[in-house]
C-alpha cells in the first residue's frame, strides 16, 4: 500500500521538530553551565596579552588560585588570600561573562597571583572544557587554564594565616649569693714618744739683721688652649638614600610571570613608589595605591611588605598587577646616575627615574 504524501509530509515535520527541540534542550542545558557547574577549578596556568605575560601554578599553590561556579548564576573565588563572589552569564554555546562582586582587600604573601587572577577574571569572554581542563578565555587573548580540584574541597574559601603560639620563657634559677668574708682588724701601731726638745740659748748681745733683698716674682706661664678633637660624621642609615624622591617606573623585566617591557614616558607617572624615612612607602599602581613597610640592609638588601591597598580592575593593557607583584619581590636596590634599579628574588628588575617634581 503506498503511503499517502501528506503522511510524509507530517513525518518529516515531525523529525525537524523533535530535532529542534533537541537542540534547543542541549542548547538550554549548556546555557545553564553544562560541565561548568559543579567542580571546584583550581588555576594550573595563566597568560595575558596585554601584557603581554606567563605563568605557571605549581600543584601545591593551585588551591590558592580557585573558581565554583552555580547553577544559580553566581560564582565564588578565592585569589589567594582573597575571596571574590559574583554572577555570570553565559552567551551561547562558549560566550560567559564574568561580573565580580564584593571582595576582600588583603595584602597576599610576596609573589601572590592574586590580584593578576582577580582582576583577569572581569575580562573572561569564552569558556571551553576539554580533557577535564576548563580554559578561560579574556577579551586580550589571554588565558587561565584550570583542573578540577578534589572533590568536596573548600578552597574557594581564603584561610587567614594562624597566629604562632608563643612558646614560654623558662623562669631563671636563683643565684645564690655569696657569704661576706669577714675582715680583719688592724693590728694597733705604737706611737713613739716624742723626743723633748733643747730650748737654744740667748746669744749675750743681740747683733741688728740685715734687710733682706727684695723677692722678684717669676712672670706667669700662659696655658696653651688644647684643639678639640673633630666630631665624627654620622653614619647614614641603610636605605637613606632612597628617601625624599618619588621615583616612577621606566622598565619592567619578570620571571614569574615571565614579562618584559618599557613603560611610556608619558605613562611612568602611573607607576610610582616614594620611600618615607619612618620605614613606610606608598606606591601607585596605575588605578590602585600601596602602602606598606620597606627595610633596607647596610649591602644594598631591600624587602617591600605591602599593607593596605586597594584591589580595581584598572583598563586593559594595565601593568598595574604585574607592578605590584614585582615589588612584593624585591630583594636589592642600587642607585647610579639619578636613577634606581630594584633587583627581584627571580632575578627580573624595575627601572626607575626620579619623578619630576610637581
């Protein structure tokens, strides 16, 4: 029996529809994060294009640098000592726009990725998973490559630095004190008698004196004034020559992230950093400030502790972050023909020129 063509044509409108709904189900399901939702993704690696930098997370700081997305469109992160919550939202099949929200404003340990991650993810504008790696992907080209952590893992949480426990001073023994060694008396001394004493005898006539020369007084001896000996020029303190210049950026060389560039004259303005003589500095960071302690060794050591400061997402092509980063790790200074050369612990450097005076 031959099938009519309207029964065809019903079959065949039948398929396309299921087919559409299908997609439409997976499209559905993959908006709603698909294998986006669910693990914990911890950063293994992290590249910017502008700029231009590398980076590689060892396993053991991985946890430090996370991300957990939900199924109700919010995420929540942890950049190192930081935590950062938001929303997202996904555009078609690998389109996501990340929003950050409220976020703490620690100073992270020297050589943190924090804020490099922090700020990267307001960038995010693609996602893909593969091989169990989920990649990010910013507007600049750069990357955060992710794996999953382990399972019911709470590292999205920044756990505060435990306080050391104070180990007790052992009391000092008792010194015994000594007995006083009794002194000896004296032995008395005899005192002579005295020998009597012949009284002279008049002469029978009495002789006139005669008048005796008069005494010439010697001429006084005039003191010579004694010369002071010279007070001796004090000694300066270490780091006192990086006190009293503001110094801004010229030149940026890291190893970790590996980065190297020349800051615009017109732009070094925006990366600065002024050494105050009570051992505390400020710094600017293109849109953010720094404040910290510095100290400074009699060989030429310099160590940067940053304190508060704040944590904005500054425009695209920023070396704000990276500035930051490298002065957390700075190990020397020297300072030659006006201009001062910050050495970092992995050997990169920050040029500087003294800022011109406003």
């Amino acid at each position: 029996m031959q099938q009519r063509p309207e029964n065809r044509n019903l079959a065949l409108v039948a398929v396309i529809v299921g087919g559409g709904l299908l997609l439409i189900f997976f499209l559905l399901n993959r908006g709603s994060g698909g294998g986006l939702v669910g693990p914990t993704w911890q950063l293994a690696a992290i590249t910017g294009q502008a700029p231009a930098y590398q980076g590689v997370i060892p396993p053991e700081d991985q946890g430090r640098y996370t991300i957990t997305f939900g199924d109700d469109g919010t995420f929540a992160a942890r950049a190192d000592c930081n935590s950062v919550a938001g929303t997202y939202e996904q555009k078609g099949s690998d389109g996501i726009t990340i929003v950050p929200g409220p976020s703490t404003l620690v100073a992270c340990p020297d050589g943190s990725y924090g804020s490099l991650f922090a700020h990267a993810l307001s960038k995010v504008t693609t996602w893909s998973i593969a091989d169990g790696r989920l990649t990010l992907t910013t507007s600049d080209g750069g990357t955060g490559t992710f794996v999953a952590g382990p399972a019911g893992g709470t590292a999205a949480t920044a756990t505060p630095t435990e306080s050391p426990t104070p180990t007790p001073t052992p009391s000092p023994s008792p010194t015994p004190t000594p007995s006083p060694t009794p002194t000896p008396s004296p032995t008395p001394t005899a005192t002579p008698s005295p020998t009597p004493t012949v009284a002279p005898t008049s002469s029978a006539s009495a002789e006139p004196s005669e008048t005796p020369a008069p005494t010439v007084e010697p001429t006084p001896t005039v003191a010579p004034t004694p010369t002071p000996a010279p007070t001796p020029s004090p000694t300066p303190s270490p780091g006192a020559d990086l006190v009293g210049t503001s110094w801004q950026l010229m030149a940026i060389t890291t190893r970790d992230p590996i980065h190297q560039g020349v800051v615009p004259e017109a732009e070094r303005g925006k990366y600065t950093v002024a050494f105050a003589e009570d051992g505390t500095f400020s710094a600017t960071a293109d849109c953010n400030t720094v404040n910290g302690k510095w100290t400074a060794s009699a060989d030429g050591g310099l160590k940067l502790a940053p304190g508060q400061s704040t944590i904005v997402a500054c425009e695209e092509g920023s070396l704000g972050d990276l500035y930051v980063l490298a002065l957390t790790n700075s190990a020397s200074y020297a300072i030659a023909n006006g201009g001062l050369t910050i050495t970092l612990v992995d050997g990169g450097t920050l040029v500087f020129e003294a800022a011109p005076a406003p």
